[in-house]
C-alpha cells in the first residue's frame, strides 16, 4: 500500500491503542497463571496477535471478546507445556525474546520462526545467556545469528552475566524465574532500555512475585518458582504510539488533544514531552484527565539549550528514534539522538533507514556508530513569519517493512510547505503497533490518500 501525505491542519481529539508492551507482558503471564485473566484495551496489533497465538501453544487458550474491547486468557498454569509446535513470532522481536527463555524451562526443544524481518534479528546474546543456565542453543544456520533457533531446556537457577543493551531478552529471563526452582541472578554489565525493565518488574510484583532489582539495574534477582494466579488488568494506552500525532501536530498549524494518555510512569516514552517542551513545544499534560493538548504552528528552536543543541539520550525509549528524528527536522539548530546502537538491532536498522529517508526529503543529518545528528531548519523565522530557507520538499520513501518508519515519515508530509506531498511505500506495515493508523489519523483530517 502507497499512502500520500501533504499539508494540512489537524483538528479534534483522538485515542491511540493500548500499549503494544503492556499488552503483550500481560498476555505471556496470563498464559502462565492458574484461571481466567480479563485483559481490557488491548492492543489488537499483528504483533500482539502473534504474541496470543504463541502463548496457545504451551496450554493457554485466548478469546477475543471484540465487542466489550476484552481479550479473556484461560491460562496454562500448573499444565503448561513445551511447545506443541514451532513458534511463530511473525514480526514481534518481543515475543521472540520474552518467550524462548520461557520455554526455554521446559524439559525438550523448542524452534522459533518468524517473517522475514524476525529472520534477520540477532539471537547471539539471548542464546549465550541461556547456555550459561544450562541449555543448548543452535541457529538453523550456522552462518547467520538469527532465527530459526532452537533451545533445549531445562535451564536451571544460576547466575546470568550479559550486557543488556536489548532489553527484551532481559525481561524474558525475568519471567521466565516464576517457572524456575530458585534464584535467578542477572548481573547487566551495560542496562539499556531499563524502562522497560521496571515495567516488567511492575507487572511481576503486581502478581505477588518479589524482584530485587538495583538502582543502576545491573543486578537482578527472583527466587522462583510462584504459581501465578489470574487476573482482570486495564491496558494503557501506548506511549509510542502517543508520538506520532503528538510530531503530526507539532509540525502542522494545528491543535489536538489526545486523550486517555497513561500517566502512571511505566512507559519511558513519555519522556518526549519533555523533550519537545525544552525546544518550545506548545503542550499541556493534564494528568488528572489523561489528556496531552498539543498546539503546533509554532517555532522550535534549540537556543535556548545548552550548546544551542538539542541532546536526547536515547537509552531509555530507543523506539522514539524515528519520531524525534522528523520532528528535529523541524527545529531550528542541532539535534543529537545518542546512546542509539541497539536502534540498529530492531526492525530495521533505524539509524540508517532514518538518514537515507530524511535526505530524499532535503533533510541534513549525520550518522554515527551510536548516534544519529539532525541539523534542522525551523519553516517559521523568529519575527512569526515563513522562512524561505525551509529546506525540506516532497518526495518518495520507502517503510523497509518498519510500522514506526512508516508511520514518522506520513507525518512528516503534514509538516511539508503547500504544494508538496510524500509518498510511502509498503506502509501497511503499521498495522504491527497501530491497527488502522491512517483511519484514525484522517479522523482528525490528517487527509492520509490510498493511491
């Protein structure tokens, strides 16, 4: 699918799904727990999907109660299983690497598939933390550290020493512990994504199970196993998918308000308000109504910073990289994103697509091992008039099959002077963190085309 996107000024309140992490976390632990769970707001993504089918296949069973916006988990408990089949993961790197150690607890092997873009996503350090707690692990080729893999457990209690620097894996070993007799020890010799961590954490302890985690998150421990009991949880709505109106609007003469935003804390997302705040974003978070009202047609600049620069460090939210990288196109001075090499390990290698992208489009960056630069030029001069030295124009790009690439770069088109538009290939992608993206968008006349 091609979508168009051009000039126009958005209006209204919109409501982003349920968060792609909460709702998969809530999933793989309903499936682990005795009874029935009730999971409100999910998000009904491909990625999710992919996440309820894996779970069927250690012994829960999912139904979809589409009507009350409900998904009902029957789980395994104490009869769960090895995999009665090969995993498929399609596109969800987070259900590769919460599950394998999870069934990697189980007495067998298990195999693990998934689409293309799965197939070519690293495996090395979620196997080589498995070996240390006992299991063989292979990939089915020999020159390629990626899945197909295959796993044979049990793993046992024991120390685990690995990096980090992807999280995921990390939050699978934890719960994969509520299945394991003993402690579980995790020393992180470089935590990033460590948000992320705490919200595993929060939905561990929110079933009784004690994690001691330390300050710097260096050193995890869970002594296993519990017997998880079932439970009726609400979803937040998804931070990262919060991004994308709130860049769409920022960049366009617009005001929305987006409303049921999370502000409990668990997702680290939610630190690009700040972020654009510091550069003079127009956004009001009244938490108390759950709601972000964003007002765009105004300049962003980066003099009042530090250096006249715009430094985000990146380790905490990582999947806001392609968001912050179009809107800094927008903002007048230098943006840094930094502390961004595992950017490179997710669906695409965001660091470079992003680069490649935004100069079709007449944007400057730089590209480092771990950082990404943006020299941005804001379409508004400080006396509140147009600037004729706005550089960025219309174009066509490509997605690579990525949602948050797809969906950054139709925002961007908003953002473009009159008369220019861009295209974006491939762009149903964005079905796999934001089901009917460009629906939801055209509701507040974002004005998305087909062609």
């Amino acid at each position: 699918m091609k979508i168009l996107a051009k000039k126009n000024q958005l209006s209204g309140h919109i409501v982003v799904p349920g968060s792609k992490s909460h709702t998969i976390r809530a999933l793989i632990l309903a499936s682990l727990a005795e009874g029935i769970s009730h999971i409100s707001n999910p998000l009904p993504s491909a990625d999710c999907v992919s996440a309820s089918k894996a779970i069927q296949e250690i012994g829960a069973t999912v139904k979809f109660d589409d009507e009350n916006n409900v998904w009902i988990v029957t789980g395994a408990g104490k009869n769960v299983h090895l995999p009665s089949n090969v995993v498929d993961v399609g596109n969800s790197g987070s259900v590769l690497y919460f599950f394998t150690p999870i069934c990697a607890t189980f007495e067998g092997w298990s195999i693990f598939t998934g689409d293309s873009s799965i197939r070519k996503r690293p495996v090395a350090h979620l196997l080589e933390a498995l070996k240390q707690l006992g299991a063989n692990c292979y990939v089915s080729r020999p020159e390629k550290n990626a899945p197909p893999a295959l796993v044979q457990g049990p793993i046992k209690a024991g120390k685990v020493v690995t990096d980090g620097r992807l999280s995921q894996y990390i939050s699978g070993l934890m719960m994969a512990s509520t299945l394991i007799d003993g402690k579980l020890e995790i020393e992180l010799t470089d935590p990033k994504e460590v948000p992320y961590l705490d919200m595993t954490k929060y939905w561990l302890e929110s079933l009784g199970v004690q994690v001691e985690m330390s300050s710097d998150y260096k050193k995890i421990s869970i002594t296993g196993p519990y017997e998880l009991k079932s439970f009726d949880k609400a979803i937040p709505s998804d931070w990262e998918a919060v991004a994308f109106p709130l860049i769409a609007s920022l960049i366009s003469d617009s005001k929305i308000t987006i409303d049921n935003v999370d502000a409990s804390g668990t997702q680290g997302d939610d630190e690009i308000v700040s972020v654009l705040q510091s550069v003079g974003a127009d956004i009001l978070w009244n938490k108390e109504k759950s709601q972000l009202v964003v007002t765009g047609g105004k300049r962003l600049s980066t003099e009042n910073l530090p250096e006249k620069t715009l430094r985000v460090n990146l380790a905490g939210f990582p999947d806001a990289i392609c968001a912050l990288a179009v809107i800094a196109c927008f903002i007048d001075g230098t943006t840094i994103l930094e502390d961004i090499e595992v950017c490179r390990k997710k669906e695409t290698d965001r660091i470079l697509v992003m680069k490649s992208e935004l100069e079709k489009l007449g944007a400057t960056l730089e590209e480092g091992d771990d950082c990404l630069i943006i020299h941005g030029t804001s379409p508004i001069l400080p006396n509140g008039q147009k600037n004729p030295n706005f550089a960025l124009h219309g174009g066509t790009v490509e997605s690579y099959d990525d949602h948050r690439v797809a969906m950054s770069l139709a925002c961007l088109g908003l953002g473009l002077p009159e008369g220019e538009s861009v295209i974006v290939n491939d762009a149903e992608c964005c079905s796999v963190s934001f089901p009917k993206f460009f629906e939801v968008m055209n509701k507040i006349n974002a004005n998305f085309k087909e062609i």
